[in-house]
C-alpha cells in the first residue's frame, strides 16, 4: 500500500512531455507508480481535480551559503515550488576558511560586497564549525530544511586559503605549489560531494571595500589547473560569470569565450556562464547563444545560464537604495527609522531642497538608479515583470503633466513608506521579454541567475520559478508551452548539476512534488522584513497557487506555512534514479 496516492491530476512530468490527466502514487521518499488511474488504496489520498502537478523545482544559482547554517525554511525559494537549491555559485562562499577573526571577516566582506548580505547578520549567524570545505559540508550535513541543499567548491575563498592576501589581488597569480595545493583542495572537495567548481570574471562583483575579486584576471593555465581536479575525479559542474555578456569589446569579448572553450576542452566537464540583454549592449545576447550552439554542435557540453524574466533591481525608503538616496537633504535623514524618515519627507521645505538637488544627476549606474524613470515602475499586486511604458514613473508623470521626480517622490511615501519600485536592468532593452523567450527556446539555456539568498536590499528573484510558470505558461500573450517551462526548472536544471534521482515524475524519481493552481499562480510584491541575525533586513516575497508542496513525500507547507517538516538534507555530489 502506497503512502500517498494523488488523484485525477494534470501530469506535467518534467521531461517536456504533452501533459496528462493522471495519478501519482508515493512511498517513503520516492515515486512508485504514475498511471492513468491508480486502482489500489493508500494510507492517504489526495484529490488534485484541477491541479497542475509538476516536480518540484531546482534552482541551481543560489547564495544560500550563510543563510542555510542559521534559517531550515530557506525562505523565499521554498514559497516558490523549489524544492532543491544549489550554492556557491560565482566563485564566492564561506569555506575553506582558516579559524582567524581577520580571515573570517575577509569573507563576511567578500560576501557583503558581492552579494548584498549584510555583514552585521552573517557575523553573527555564522557558526565557522567547519575550515575546510569537505569540513562545511560535514557542518552542513548535520543540518536539515525544507529544501535539499546543494554546495560548490568556489574560487575566492579557496585564493585566499591558499594564498593569504595576495590571493585578494586579481593581479596576482598562485605560484606553483599554492597552484597544486588549490587543485588538490578543488579534489578534496568534489570528493567530498561538492557540485562543481565556480568562479567570477566580473568587474561587477567586488569586496564590501570596493576592490575587485583576485578571481577576475585568473588565467587560463590557473583555471585549467584547478577544473582539471574535476576530470580527475570523473564529477562537476563549471559555474562562470564573465563580463562578455556586456564587455563593449568584442576582442575582449572573443578572448573570453576562447577561454571558456579551452577550459572545456582540456576537462571535458560542463560549463554554464551567464547570459543576459544589457541595455548598451542589446544584442550581444545573440552572439553568446549562437556561440553556445556551435560549442554543443562540436560536441562540448557549454551551457547558456539565463534568466525567465528581467533583472531587475528594487528601490523604496526601506530598501537598500532610492531615487534620492544622493541629494543630501535625503541623507540627513536616511538613519533614522522608517515612520521617522516618512514624517520628515513629508515638510515641505525638505520636499522642495531634496527636488532641487535631485536635478544633479550622478555619474555611471549611480545616475542610471536614481535618474532611470522610463524603466522605474510602482509593484502591483501580483507583480508585473513586463509592465508597460505607460506605467514607468515616465509614463505615469507624462499622463499627469507632472516633474517624473514629483510623482516617485510621492508614490515613496504610499503605504507608509513600504512602497517598493522595480527597475529592470537586463533583459529588458526593448521595453519586452522578446529576447528572453528566445532564450528560453535555446536548448543550450538552462534558467539560473536567481541570486536566491544574496542582494537582500535590492534585488528579489528566488520568485523566478513562480514568474516563469504564470507569464510564460499562462498570461503571457507570445507564451511558452508549460511543459518546456516545467522542463527547464526541473529535469534541465537537475540534470545539469549531476541530480538524475528528481525532476521528473516516474517510479523511483525522488517524490518532491508541486501542486499547483495554475489560475491563482502569482507572485506577490516583496516586502521588508528583519529576520537575520542581529535583526538584519532583507526582501521577503510570498507567492500563491501552490497546494501543499511535498520534499521526499513529506508535506512542507500548508496553506503557505511550514509544517515544521524538515525532509531536506545536503546531497552529495551526483545522484541517479533509485532501482
């Protein structure tokens, strides 16, 4: 007799398959049977008449690496269907780590800069019971969630391990022994169950102190050298952020994608690099796809990270950033508690100061998130990821015959000041999500870029699964099928990373389900919240539509509120499918 038997559902079974009217029978922690009709009993049946039942979601491009150590619930990614989520992505993350107060807070500072996490709250959640990496995935297997957990061995920390300060300065190179210690440490740790290895090639990515991360020059003997222990030990995924998405150069652009495919060649071990439409360089997308395809037609498994919606940053007074955050009348301000700063902004003479000197416009992406009102939008309820120009604060101040800095100015203080605005900095340049749904049609793409966990001031995608389902499936206009949607966040995305044992619905899959509402799918504004450690703030966004999501046949939410189940463990590099 079954566990669990779920009844008269919609099949979408992860493998891009036409959908099917169905049951799914579950046992213990794995799929037994799936069939048109299951005739036998079971301890427990659910009728999912109307429900869309998918797999539970895998999200591979995560920074849950502090937050998994203090939170079992690993919030926002399993409001959202995820079930498994992978870290360590970008070459950053908090092991190896030797016991040292200073070597410590170079991480704190590494992951604060990088990734938004504030540093007061990972110096206080994080319990350093690990030095090595093979040490933080003992640490981390001593822990349970909602979610399986999944860790990479990352470059920065494993420079600074190895080389002290200078493994900070991208202008250094490892000498030859600290070369072979780092390659024998990749090994260890993919020995030991990690993932993959990733790096950051980025002018983007920089310390809390504004220095680039020593990852950023590495050469390609030094990043053979290191990916090579992956070959040797026959496991891993290669995860790269370069910036020849966005590079203006195209020398320098051909010069990395050569590097990317000499580091595939000499290791045979898949890569994946991201791939987004910045706004300067709208069409350079096209040129990595098509560079990705010609990789896979020769044979190497390359791979085109990209994302199901823009990226896009979020603004408002309890946010990390807002239009005035530079005009000092503002700045004299912005310590104060929200209630306090909400009455402040609202003296006239303070208005009418803070105005005027809104109209000096920085320099660089400062100016772009303070001055950008063609792509500034107020959140709705449910989100709208591809809203209109008529509804950028532009738009909406043009309709009003009104100053565009008037109308953000007032749209901040609604709600007592928990008003959020959205700018959507990539994969948005032509005011549309047409460049992504071509990317989305790649079969070289794999969705990732969720930064789940990281940005806790600005940035909210861990909702991407939940966005991707609804608009792509369901509201969009040019939509996509949901059995590729389903496809791409759950076999694609599994397979990628080694997981073969979830992502698909048949016997002996691992029984990590979704059951889904399909015409009540939303994802919801984010708001603040200030749970971390040391009560520190970060984005928060809930969802609607998913009925009761199970992790390894257990039942993790009710009614959108944990159980208090914690099925979810740290897997262990590669996985294939129970016999």
């Amino acid at each position: 007799m079954a566990d669990l038997v779920i009844r008269n559902a919609t099949i979408v079974d992860g493998t891009g398959s036409p959908s099917r009217r169905g049951d799914v029978a579950i046992t213990g922690e794995h799929i037994t049977e799936v069939a048109d009709r299951i005739e036998s009993e079971a301890r427990r049946d659910v009728d999912a008449d109307g429900l869309v039942l998918t797999p539970g979601f895998v999200d591979i491009h995560t920074h849950y690496d502090g937050q998994v150590t203090w939170d079992p619930v690993v919030a926002p990614s399993s409001l959202h269907g995820v079930t498994s989520a992978v870290m360590g992505n970008c070459g950053v993350s908090f092991a190896p780590a030797k016991p040292t107060h200073a070597d410590h807070d170079w991480l704190i500072g590494l992951l604060e800069g990088v990734e938004d996490i504030p540093g007061t709250a990972l110096a206080e959640g994080l319990p350093w019971d690990w030095e090595t990496f093979p040490d933080y995935l003992d640490a981390l297997d001593r822990r349970r969630w909602t979610i399986d957990i999944g860790a990479q061995v990352s470059h920065a920390p494993l420079r600074a391990y190895v080389m002290g300060t200078r493994g900070a300065d991208p202008h250094e190179a490892p000498s030859a022994d600290e070369l072979t210690q780092m390659h024998r440490l990749v090994r260890e740790g993919i020995e030991a169950g990690a993932l993959g290895f990733t790096t950051s090639r980025t002018v983007l990515h920089r310390t809390r102190d504004g220095a680039s991360l020593g990852t950023r020059f590495s050469t390609a003997d030094e990043l053979i050298a290191l990916t090579s222990a992956l070959t040797e030990a026959n496991a891993g995924v290669i995860q790269m952020i370069s910036d020849a998405y966005q590079d203006a150069d195209e020398d320098f652009v051909g010069e990395e994608l050569a590097l990317m495919r000499s580091i595939v060649e000499a290791t045979g071990r898949p890569i994946s690099m991201t791939v987004q439409q910045p706004e300067p360089q709208p069409e350079r997308w096209r040129r990595m796809i098509d560079w990705v395809a010609a990789c896979a037609a020769d044979g190497l498994p390359v791979r085109a990270q990209v994302a199901p919606r823009p990226i896009g940053v979020l603004s408002g007074l309890d946010a990390s950033i807002n239009p005035f955050m530079t005009c000092p009348s503002y700045q004299e301000l912005h310590r104060l508690p929200l209630p306090e700063r909400v009455a402040g902004l609202q003296d006239d003479e303070r208005r009418s100061r803070i105005l005027i000197e809104h109209e000096v416009v920085p320099a660089g992406m400062v100016g772009e998130l303070t001055h950008g009102f063609h792509k500034l939008f107020p959140l709705t309820d449910p989100v709208n990821y591809e809203p209109p120009a008529s509804r950028s604060i532009l738009g909406l101040a043009t309709a009003a015959g009104r100053p565009p800095a008037e109308v953000v100015y007032d749209l901040l203080l609604e709600n007592d000041g928990h008003q959020l605005l959205y700018m959507p900095l990539h994969n948005f340049a032509s005011g549309d999500l047409s460049a992504v749904r071509e990317m989305l049609l790649s079969p070289h793409a794999i969705i990732g870029l969720s930064d789940a966990g990281a940005h806790c001031g600005t940035v909210c995608d861990a909702s991407f699964p939940t966005t991707a389902v609804a608009m792509w499936a369901r509201d969009r206009a040019e939509g996509l099928p949901i059995e590729l949607i389903v496809h791409h966040l759950t076999q694609r995305t599994a397979s990628h990373v080694g997981w073969r044992d979830r992502g698909v619905i048949a016997p002996g899959y691992l029984a990590d389900i979704n059951l889904i509402a399909l015409d009540e799918l939303n994802a919801h504004p984010p708001t603040v919240i200030r749970d971390l450690p040391a009560g520190g703030k970060r984005l928060m966004q809930t969802a609607s539509g998913y009925r009761a999501p199970i992790k390894r046949g257990v039942v993790t939410f009710a009614e959108g509120q944990a159980t208090g189940d914690r099925p979810g463990r740290l897997v262990r590099g590669p996985q294939t499918v129970a016999q």
